[in-house]
C-alpha cells in the first residue's frame, strides 16, 4: 500500500436489511453515495417494518480514505420520506476479509431515539493494476440488480490464487441460473366493486420478475384465464408479490391490495389454490400456484460443453420429459464477437453479450478494452416452444449507469443446423439495418418432435417486458404498406376469378367452368383440408425448382422518398386509415340498423328474403342451389355480354342508413313535418327565404 502505484480497491457488499419501528407500515429501500454521488439504490420491500434485501454490488473506490453513507427512504406515490441515514468507513477495514457491520440508523430532525438497524456485510478487496493480465476469466451475473459484471469490473488486471475467492466467484456464477419454475394461473375476481368506468389489472412480481395481467373494464367479476411461469432460484427466498389495481382514464392507478405469497412452503408438483381477500370493500383473487422443477440450465468453459458426447445428448433429452412444459434443450456457444463499434475515448469498448430464450436470460462476463472479444462459454437452455428464436445481445459495460448498446442478433430455433459454426452480423437494436460487427457462434438444438409439435397449438408464453408504444408515423406507413401487399394479392386473385366469369379467355373459363361442375357435383368436407394440402405442396414444390421466392424482406417505400413525398405519404396514409374505418364502421352500423328496425321497409324486405332463403334451402339441397348460383354467374356474359357486374348483398346494404345518415334524415324529416315557432321567428330574423333555405 505504500508503494507509488496507480491503486484501486472495491466494495462487495452483501445487504441484509433489517428495521425496528415502533408502529405503522412502510415501503423501505435503500440509497448507497460516495462524495455525495448515488452508485446504488436497493429494491423497494413494501409494507414491512423488517425487510430483507439479500442483495450484492461492487463499487471501484480510487482512495480507501472514503466514506461510504448509506440513506433509508420510504417509497411513497409524492414524495419520499427519509427514514435516517448511517455511515461506512473504510479506512482501517483489511482487504479479502467480509465485516458484518451493524449500522444504527440516525435522523437529526426526528425526535426518534431509535430510527432502526441496517446490517451490511463489506468485503474490500485490492487489484495492483501492475501485475500482468491473467488467461484467467471470472464473470459476475446479479439477478436482482442490472448490473452487468462483478470480478471482471473488480479484477480486470488481477490473477487469484486465494480458494476462497474461488467459492465466492463459483457461487455468484450459481446465481445467474435458475433450478424451478413458478407457474401462475390468474383464474379471477370476485365480488369486486363496480362504480365508475375503467379497467383492472394484476401485477405479480418475483425478485426482478414481473408481469402484468391483461386489462379488463372494472366488473364484479372479472375472468382473466391468464397463464405464465416465473424462474426460481436456489439462493433467493423471496416471496411473491401480488396486487389488483384499477385505472381510469388519464388519471393515476388506484391500488386495490396488495399481499405477498411465501413460497418456501409449496411442494413442486402440487398446485395450490389462493382465493386472497383485497382491501376491505374490494373483493378477492383467486389464482393458481405451482411450482415445478427445471433441470439442464447450465454455463460452463467451451472445452467441457455439456452436450458434446451423444450420450449426454440422450441423457439431456430424457430428463426433459421429467420436466412439464419443456421439449427439449438449446446449446449455445458463444466464441467470439469481431469489429465492434467503440464506445470509450480510447478507441475500446467493455463488451458482454447477453442471451435470452423467451423470458430466460444468461450472460457472459465482460472483457474489458477490446472490440475483438473471446468468450468461449457455452449455454444451455431449456427449450418450452421449438418456435421461439434466440436473441443474442452484445452491450457495453458502462460503470454504473446503462449498458451501451452495439449490436443484437436473433436466431429461430428451427433454423438451426446443430454443430455448424456461423457468423453473422450484428443488427441494431430494431433489427431492421446492420449494425458494425460481426459474431460467432455454435447452436446445437435438441427436441421431442411429438412434443414440439403438440406444444405448438398451446398457448404462447407472454414475455415479462412490458413495450412503451408510441405513435410512430414510420411504423403506421409500414403497416399501411404491409395492408396494401396483402390487399393487393387478394385483389388479384379475385380479378383472376372475376376473368373467368368474363370469359376474357374461353379455353380458361370453360376449364374453370368444368372443375367448378365437378367439384360442386362431388363435394364433400374432406375435400376442403384437401385442397389447403395440395396448395401448400404446390407452393413449397415451386420453392425448391426455384420459380418462386419467399421474401422475407420488407423495404419501405417511405425511405426512398424525399420530405415532401414523405408529407404527402403521411396525409395518404391518414385517409387511407380514416376511409378504411369510415367504411367497417359503416357496415357495421348498418347491419345493426336492420336489426332495430331503423328503416321498418328494408327490415321487412329482409324478413321475407330470410324466410324464402329458408324454404329454399329446407327444400332443396345446397349442392344444387351452388350449382344454380355458378350457372348463373358464368353464362350471365354469354347471355348478356352488357350486363353489369354487382353484388346483391353490398347493394342492398348501401340502402340502409348508418348512424350518421340517421341523424341527417331525421333533421330533415322534423323539418318537413313541423316548424316551432321559435324557428319561424329565427328564419324571419335572419332574413333567409324558406325556399333558399331548404335548398341550402
């Protein structure tokens, strides 16, 4: 320590949080601050008097004369209220030696003798930037922080030969996998109150796991029918918390209860029944809870890759049939990423890469100062549903604020060639255009093909992440273009039929007009998954003799064109969109209005087509009246080559009035049949003839 050397040490603490209060209920976290700057902020425990936290974080200090001051806040909706506040010194603890330090909390402006007890555990350890960087490589995961690495930011320079170290880094390497899974059913509410307009939904959260249930309009008793799993860890105990809230309009969310489930005591296998009571006048939950065991997550070194012998492969696929709800396992090894964008003034970068498989995530450690990283580690992942895709994210370490990010790239499952090595380029984070960068890997995917396929008609699994969606005039004119694509299609398609009823080519239509005869004559339901089979193997048969492409593809046009082409696009787009809702919500209402009787001689016209089309069809067969109708429908241009083409059904619905309609002919036919007399005097008072009046 006395040498003149460039020194930096670093805090792992380990919190254990525990506060004595006199009475009441609060929300406590904690605040962490070196030289009056926050580099940490614990959890938010809700309504406990004696939270535990079981959290653990480093910080790199540049003098061991600091003083680390720890702050107790309770979360409130307006502002939080300090709790009292304790200090940490440094300056005389040893290095590799864990200090469990009961921290008496004070507050100068409460008259509080007693504010509480925080204990801490701190560990210093010491890094001599002067000794040589080692081959070896340690990497640090924390589940309920997001932090990105712990020994790599600690000992970037730094070779251990302490044992103990060892354990420590082993069992933090323990902590980024999970060993169960917490299935959770929301079934329902019941006897929830009903005043006012708005929508509710449940929120459950497992350490940093979260989830939100779908929003349904405030009713007494709501059906959710929601299912999805949440990863358990060995080492975390936390208990799950749950609560009903409601929101209505703009205003702020309103919670209904909140209560916490321990899970210490479910058995896996076993489902447990909740019907949870909430705030008093609020009603109850009911939902499901079962906890299952996962088996065959695992990260290791690239020479000892758990699925390299085909009897580990067999041994893998066979205990995941002990495990519901899985197919199979993924293997994923990740060697190295290549040219990766800078992110520090020197030229470097600080990359990881982190992999998730739906709601799954692993990472791999940090390597510091390089855009040319090896990590050479090997993930497995149980796989639920053969169809999700890999998604490969590389990012840069940036101390304590958010990872940099410098390129992603997504894998589907089925498209994976087992033990070929690929490289592929990085994308940004839209996946739309390259990024700079490339990545190398190696996938293995094993699975259960009975199984894959059964789970395929299940359910798709929800992801945790919940997407802040924002108007986006690109996106709208995308979606507008993808519309218009598949409109387009179907449009010439039914050109293509029309064509044939316009016997434009006679060898053509009278072919159609054949096949038309025989199918209807011999039709029968089987035919109709027939026809689907035999145009998907067509299809697939132009695909491989290469006469057609599948284009996967989707090049706007709206990023070839210039500003005021891109004005103009975004005004076409707006009534494409205005019209296209003009015209469903016209149907819509029309269809309604037969209903109600809005015009009695349509809807009387509409009784006696129905009661004819009754008898026709108890009368007479279908086959024969389809036979009737493509008759018809292809002689009516020989009979009458002037004939205009309609549709009975569309025409006869233009005759019924929407809502809109409606309310403009009922003006007018109160106008016709009487005038108030406050009417004839404002007609007399503006001077307006009636004639001119009513031609207005």
């Amino acid at each position: 320590e006395t040498k003149k050397l460039f020194v930096s040490h670093s805090i792992m603490l380990l919190v254990f949080i525990f506060l004595y209060l006199i009475s009441g209920t609060s929300d406590p976290y904690v605040k962490f601050k070196l030289e009056g700057k926050q580099f940490y902020k614990s959890k938010v425990v809700y309504k406990n008097l004696n939270p535990t936290w079981n959290e653990s974080f480093t910080h790199p200090l540049r003098d061991r004369e600091h003083i680390v001051e720890v702050r107790v806040y309770d979360k409130n909706r307006t502002a939080d209220e300090f709790m009292g506040s304790s200090t940490i010194s440094l300056k005389n603890l040893e290095l590799y030696k864990t200090y469990e330090m009961e921290l008496p909390l004070d507050d100068p402006k409460s008259k509080e003798d007693d504010m509480g007890v925080i204990i801490v555990d701190v560990c210093l350890m010491f890094r001599d930037a002067t000794i040589k960087r080692s081959p070896v490589r340690v990497f640090f995961y924390m589940r309920c922080i997001c932090s990105s690495s712990l020994l790599s930011s600690i000992f970037p320079d730094f070779f251990f030969f302490d044992a103990d170290l060892f354990l420590v880094f082993s069992e933090v390497l323990k902590n980024q996998m999970w060993t169960g899974v917490l299935g959770i059913t929301l079934v329902e509410g019941q006897d929830l109150p009903q005043y006012g307009h708005g929508d509710i939904y449940v929120r459950f959260r497992l350490g940093d796991q979260k989830y939100k249930s779908k929003s349904l309009c405030i009713q007494a008793n709501p059906q959710w029918r929601e299912r999805f799993d949440f990863n358990q860890f060995e080492d975390n105990q936390e208990p799950l918390q749950v609560e009903v809230c409601s929101k209505r309009g703009r205003k702020g969310e309103e919670s209904w209860g909140m209560f916490e489930i321990d899970l210490s005591r479910l058995t896996f296998n076993e489902r447990q029944l909740y019907t949870h009571a909430l705030d008093p006048g609020k009603g109850r939950l009911v939902f499901l809870v079962t906890p299952r065991p996962c088996w065959g997550v695992s990260i290791s070194d690239i020479e000892t890759a758990p699925l390299e012998k085909p009897d580990e492969r067999s041994r893998h696929l066979k205990n995941s049939h002990k495990c519901v709800g899985e197919v199979g396992f993924l293997q994923v090894k990740v060697i190295k990423a290549n040219d990766l964008p800078t992110t520090d003034l020197n030229g470097k970068s600080n990359p990881l890469c982190v992999l998730e498989l739906g709601n799954c995530k692993l990472q791999t450690h940090t390597i510091y100062k390089t855009v040319n990283p090896e990590w050479n580690k090997v993930f497995t992942f149980p796989v639920k549903d053969i169809n999700d895709v890999i998604e490969l994210t590389v990012l840069d370490e940036n101390g304590d604020k958010a990872p940099n990010f410098l390129g992603k790239v997504t894998v589907p499952l089925l498209s994976v060639q087992n033990g070929q090595q690929i490289c592929l380029l990085l994308k940004k984070e839209d996946l739309e255009s390259a990024s700079k960068g490339t990545i190398t890997l190696v996938l293995d995917v094993i699975y259960n093909t009975v199984r894959a396929g059964i789970g395929t008609f299940q359910p798709k699994e929800t992801k945790f992440i919940e997407e802040n969606l924002k108007f986006s005039k690109k996106i709208l004119a995308r979606n507008i273009y993808r519309v218009r694509k598949i409109s387009t299609a179907v449009l010439y398609t039914l050109q293509y039929i029309k064509s044939c009823f316009q016997w434009e080519s006679t060898q053509r239509s009278l072919i159609a007009f054949l096949i038309f005869l025989v199918t209807v004559w011999n039709w029968e339901l089987f035919m109709l998954p027939l026809f689907l089979f035999l145009l998907i193997s067509w299809n697939y048969f132009q695909l491989t003799v290469g006469k057609a492409s599948s284009n996967q593809d989707l090049v706007s046009e709206a990023e070839k064109r210039g500003l005021m082409d891109k004005i103009y696009m975004v005004q076409e787009v707006v009534l494409a969109v205005q019209n296209i809702l003009e015209e469903v919500a016209n149907i819509g209402e029309r269809i309604k209005n037969i209903f109600n009787w809005s015009v009695p001689f349509l809807s009387c016209l509409t009784c006696i087509v129905l009661f004819v089309s009754t008898a026709l069809l108890y009368f007479i067969p279908l086959r024969y009246i389809v036979l009737i109708w493509g008759i018809n429908k292809f002689t009516k241009k020989l009979r009458n080559p002037y004939a205009i083409d309609n549709n009975e059904i569309l025409d006869f619905l233009k005759r019924v009035p929407s809502d809109v309609q409606k309310v403009r002919v009922q003006f007018y036919i109160q106008l016709g049949r009487e005038f108030p007399e406050d009417f004839s005097l404002k007609m007399t008072h503006f001077q307006i003839p009636w004639k001119q009046y009513f031609l207005a």
